[in-house]
C-alpha cells in the first residue's frame, strides 16, 4: 500500500530561472525505508519541503494514505529547535498531542537516550555543540513518532559513533514497521534502505531497488566517486617544519563546564592539519580561540591573524548577494576596483561556485551545500597565512567534499597553512596530520614532534569584539538554569518561587508609606540572602542606574506641584524641594529597588524549566473555565526560546564580521556606536528569517 505517492511534482523559487523541481513523480510504501540521494542543488532539500507541506504544491500532487502524518528534521539543527531546555524541546511535540505527562516523559527518555543526550536533559539549548544541536532536533521529532520519518540530512554533523547510534536506531525502526524517507550523500547510508531515489537538476534519473542502484556502476560512481587517498606515513615528516601557529596551554570553560584545559600545539606552514573528537569535544572551541574570538587562558602565537570559516555556514552569510557576501573581507581590507572582483572570482571558483554563475546569486536562495561553500569563498577571499575551516565538508556531496579537500591541499601548496575540523575518518587519513581531542584535550597526534621551544611568532589575543561575543554569551543565558548554590530559594516548588516572586514585586510597587517602604527594602535583602543571592551585587546594580533615578527626582521636584500650605525647603524658578516631593522620590528609590532585587533575585534562584513549570501549575486552574492553557504556555515558552536566538544571531553576525574585518578599532562611545550599525540590518533581515524559521519549527512539531 502506497504510504505517500507524488506525480508529477514542479517548484520554482522566486528569482530563479530553473525550476527546482521538475515533473518529479515516485511513490513510497508503508514500512519502506527509501533514500534521496543526489548532488548539492539537485533539489533534494526542496522536495522534502513540499512533501511535508513547508513550501507549497505549484504543480502536480502530493498525496498520503488516510491518517498519515509526517515529521522532517531539518538540514540545519539550530532552525528545529523550539525551546531553550533539552528536555522541554524534546516533549515539546508530544505535549502539543495532549498526551498524559507519564508517556511525554517517556518519550522523552527514550528519544534522549537514543541520541545520546539523556545527561544533558536539564541543560541549554545554546550549551550544545552543533553536532549536540543536530542530535536533539532528531530527538525532538522521534518523539513525535510520525508514520512517516524524512530525514533531510540529518546526521551530516555527527560524530561516527553517533551518527552508527542513530542508523542503528533508524534500522531498528524500520524493522518495526517505521516508514523512512531519507536524504543523504553517504553510501552506507544509501545501502541501508531497499529503494532509491536519484535527484538531478529537479527531475529524477533514477528510481528502483538497492540492488539496482549498486548495479549502475556509471551512476553510482559518479554519485560517490572513489575514495580520497590516504596521507603516506612519511608525509608529515616531508613537510616543513616551520612554526605559523602555536596554542601554548590554552584552556577554556562554558558556563562552569571545562571545554579546552591547558591545550598545546604547533601548526606548520604549508602544512594540512585534520583535527577530529566527538561532538563537545572542543574542536570548534579551539579553531575560534585560535582565531580570536574567544578570551581564554594560555596563549596563541602567529605572525597575522588566523582567518576562521565558521561551522555555521547558514548564519556566516548576511549579504543579499553571492559576490558581495565574498567581497565583504577583502573589501574590509582595502582592495578595490578590479582586484577586488579578480580576488572574488578567484575564490568563487576555487570552491566551486563559478562566479559567472553564482555571482548574483542570492545568498538565501543557494542550496545548503552552496551556502557551505560561499562561506568558505567568504575566508579564502582574505588571502590570509593561516586558514581555519570548521566542518568545511559538512552537507557537502562526495564529489564537492572531494573538490574541497584537495582545495584545502592546493592551500598549502601556495604556503598556507591549513587546520580543519573533521568527523570522517577518511578526510582525516587525507589530511598531511590528524590530531584527536577528547574531553579537551590531545589525546593523539600523527605529527609526533616535540613542541618548539623558541616561538619567533607575535602572540596574538582575543581580538577586541571577543568580549562583545562574551557579553551576548551571557545574555542569551540569561535566565535560563538555576544557580548551582541552594539556598532555601531554590529548594521551593515552581510554582511557589512565582507566589514569593509576585508578592515582594507586588509590595515594591505599592510602597507608599515610610514603614512599608522600609519593610521593602528589608525583604529584598532577606530574599536574596535566602537565595544565598550575593546582596552586595544588588546595591552594584542598583547603583548602576541610580544616575537616572536622581534624574527622575530631579525632574519630579521642577514639574510636581506641592501640596498646599506645605513649607518650601528650597526653591529656585521652577525647582521646589518640599517633604512631599521628598518622600516621592525616596518612595520610588525603593519601588525601583525593591522590583529591581525580586527579579534579580528570581531569575537567579529559577531556570527556565522551572520558571515555565511554575507557570503552567498557576494558569492551571484557568482550565477550568474553559481558557485554553497550553497556547499561554506555548506563548512564554516562545519568548524564551525567541529571545536568546536573536542574541545568538547577533553573536553569529558579530563573528562573521570580527572574522572578515568589519568591526575596526573604536575609541570614544559614539565611534563604538558607529562601528555597530553594520549590525542593525542584518540583524534585522535574520530576525525575520529566524521568525519564519520558528514558524516552520513549532509546525514540524505539530502545533496546529
């Protein structure tokens, strides 16, 4: 019985001129498990779109059997996320079902412990790596258990014993009657499944069995191509044992968890550096402390600054335009004119989007494997000595991940010196060195020399925006996981945080009396000392806007009129100091205060997990009267998980523009304004994308 058939199935993009799909028709049974295969930009990530209902239907049909409905997990991990807690993304879906609270929590486990994550359950979303990221956006669509399971990609950011965990699991659904349908560009994914889908320019070039497929020599070789040639043992001892890079005893933590400690090593120019570890290992850590963007402890030597392609290729990329997006660094450093389009050029082609082509491509218009390698086009432009490439081969099909890798080799034959981070074994062997991180640090290295003793480099620290990036770091987990100190605070129920929260917040803004205000300013240190809150950081923060608070007073005195028959302290023209207008200002002091403390103090004795329990248990007995309370849940839960990724696309849109010169060097606070308004539309243009990308989120886990 056909689960989902599609005939004749057409999409175009706006400003594009093919057709993504074209006439595509194929059919897949209930229980099958079936593979999308095809080059980047062939139209797979489209199709999968269409058929789970996020782009529409232009042409042709889309049709599933009576009762069947569909879950996708997308390409890109950080766009599946819907809440800021591992555990409450992941029971997200199921909540939206109204199941009991015993089978979400069931689910939940289960999911987790499939994809590894069952120990990070109270943690953060932002707290987790992008493999980490991709990992729970699968975790949060299993536990759905959709009848039909498309996979657009799913496991291009995992680690090899995480992505087996995963297939392992993904075959042991199948055997239980799961229908699967999934796109990817790995051969012993494809050979898992019993039919094949093969997708070029929009239409399909074939559609059968395994078998078949493996029988096609000319299609399937020009799918996967042949294997990359490991590196020869005499490699690394043939290349040249000059110093560009040296990370002397760098450590690194992440909210209390110690990602990088006292890590050491050298770089050699002309040299091509693999570096591999699971997800969380550190590997992303150290290519950006490498590169200056984050403070950290220890050193790094170079003689310029290293150039850094970030993981995220999807939030490396804010301009409009394919060539504009490239010439943004080189720009940045001063070519203009017909250098600046040769240095374009150069690039574009290098990484196999040519320019005459792609130039005016628009950027959110590119498939996902472009954009990966725009952004790579975006570094290489720079022309810098030492080159850093996070997961450049992530996404990428075997023959782009090929072109790449011997694009990185051709680097270094021009002197540059290359590091890159990897999950396949096989880019590793290719690489001239392999160096393997566990648990933040170097547990082996292929290179085996000693470190230099003499570094004739310039040590270059963090550069200037890095604490700018810190900043946004904390601000985006502002809020969400409760202090690890436990005072009687943090002992109570949720919802009773909420009750005490409410009442010290309620009498700071009704304090109107002398006695009452100072009853409210007694209670705010009481509370925060039971919260084993440090006090002295209230009167810290208090004092920071005390300037305007006086302000506020000050203006109180000229335009509130004085009681009559009061005595006149002072006056001068429009300025009158009376007892009224004293005790008003000293009253809002402490209503300031004492709003100010109940939420400092809350937000650090409750996490999010408890602050959206606590919520849902005092809007409970509104079901009562018929108010639907899951939609006011669902609101709050939004807002926690809206607000952080808008800092985390500000963090992004700041790294991309420190990694490509954009932010210069400021002196004097209306010049460090300045520097930031290349921020704003960005910002603004990823605001709306990321509004859309909820969107299409909260319905992938099906919020009607």
């Amino acid at each position: 019985m056909s689960l989902l058939s599609v005939e004749n199935l057409t999409f175009s993009y706006l400003e594009s001129r093919a057709r993504a799909l074209d006439g595509v028709s194929f059919s897949v049974q209930a229980g099958e498990y079936a593979v999308i295969l095809g080059t980047n930009g062939s139209g797979k990530s489209t199709l999968a779109r269409v058929i789970t209902g996020f782009l529409p239907v232009q042409g042709g049909s889309v049709r599933f059997a009576d009762g069947v409905r569909a879950g996708i997990v997308f390409q890109y991990p950080k766009d599946q996320i819907v809440s800021g807690i591992v555990s409450r993304d992941t029971a997200f879906g199921p909540q939206n079902q109204g199941l009991s609270d015993a089978e979400v929590e069931q689910r939940v486990i289960e999911s987790l412990s499939v994809s590894g994550l069952l120990d990070r359950a109270d943690d953060h979303t932002n707290a987790l790596s992008l493999g980490q990221t991709q990992k729970l956006a699968m975790s949060g669509i299993l536990a759905l258990r959709p009848d039909l399971l498309v996979l657009d990609e799913a496991t291009s950011m995992l680690d090899p014993e995480s992505r087996a965990d995963i297939l392992a699991f993904l075959d042991a659904c199948h055997r239980r009657g799961q229908t699967i349908l999934h796109i990817t560009h790995d051969y012993d994914e494809a050979m898992r499944a019993q039919h094949i889908i093969v997708l070029r320019d929009g239409g399909i070039v074939f559609d059968g069995t395994r078998a078949a497929f493996a029988a096609d020599a000319a299609l399937s070789g020009g799918l996967f191509g042949s294997p990359l040639p490991a590196r020869k043992p005499s490699d690394a001892d043939a290349s040249c044992a000059e110093v560009a890079l040296a990370l002397r005893n760098v450590g690194f933590s992440y909210d209390g968890r110690e990602v990088l400690r006292g890590l050491s090593a050298d770089f050699y120019r002309g040299s091509l550096t693999a570096i591999t570890g699971a997800s969380g290992a550190g590997k992303s850590t150290l290519l950006e402390i490498a590169a200056g963007l984050l403070a950290h402890s220890g050193a790094v030597y170079a003689a310029a600054r290293p150039s850094l392609a970030l993981q995220d290729s999807q939030a490396a990329l804010f301009e409009p335009y394919a060539a504009d997006d490239v010439a943004f660094g080189p720009r940045n450093q001063g070519v203009r004119g017909r250098a600046l389009k040769a240095r374009v050029r150069a690039a574009m082609d290098t990484v196999g989007l040519p320019f005459d082509t792609f130039a005016d491509r628009a950027t959110q218009q590119l498939s996902g494997g472009e954009k990966r390698k725009l952004a790579l086009a975006g570094i290489i432009a720079m022309d810098g000595d030492v080159l850093l490439f996070d997961e450049p081969t992530a996404g990428l099909d075997p023959e782009s991940r090929r072109h790449v890798l011997y694009m990185l080799r051709d680097l270094t034959r021009r002197g540059k010196t290359v590091v890159f981070s990897t999950h396949r074994r096989d880019e590793a062997d290719f690489a001239d060195r392999a160096m393997h991180l566990e648990d933040g640090a170097i547990v082996s290295d292929s290179a085996r020399r000693p470190l230099a003793e003499e570094i004739a480099l310039a040590e270059q620290p963090p550069l200037a925006g890095a604490n700018m990036l810190a900043a946004l770091r904390r601000a985006a987990g502002f809020g969400t996981a409760p202090a690890k100190s436990r005072g009687i605070v943090q002992k109570l129920r949720p919802a009773w945080k909420y009750v005490v929260f409410l009442a010290l917040f309620a009498c700071a803004l009704c304090a109107r009396q002398t006695v009452f205000a100072a009853g409210v300013v007694v209670a705010s240190v009481a509370y925060a000392l039971l919260a084993r809150y440090p006090v002295r950081r209230l009167f810290t923060s208090f004092a920071r806007i005390l300037p305007w608070m006086l302000l506020y007073c000050l203006i109180q005195m000229i335009f509130i009129p004085a009681r009559d028959g009061e005595p006149h302290l002072t006056e001068w023209r429009w300025f009158m100091v009376t007892p009224f207008k004293i005790r008003l200002c000293v009253f809002s002091l402490v209503r300031v205060f004492g709003t100010l403390s109940a939420v400092q103090v809350f937000v650090f004795s409750t996490g999010e997990k408890e602050i959206l329990e606590g919520f849902s248990t005092l809007v409970r007995p509104l079901a009562a009267l018929r108010v639907p309370v899951r939609p006011l849940v669902v609101v709050v839960e939004i807002m926690f998980r809206f607000i952080p990724l808008l800092i985390d696309e500000a963090a992004a849109i700041v790294k991309t523009q420190l990694e490509r010169g954009g932010l210069g060097k400021a002196k004097g606070f209306f010049a460090k304004i300045r520097i930031l308004f290349p921020l704003f539309i960005p910002l603004i243009i990823q605001t709306v994308r990321r509004a859309e990308v909820l969107a299409d989120a909260l319905s992938a886990r099906w919020l009607d």
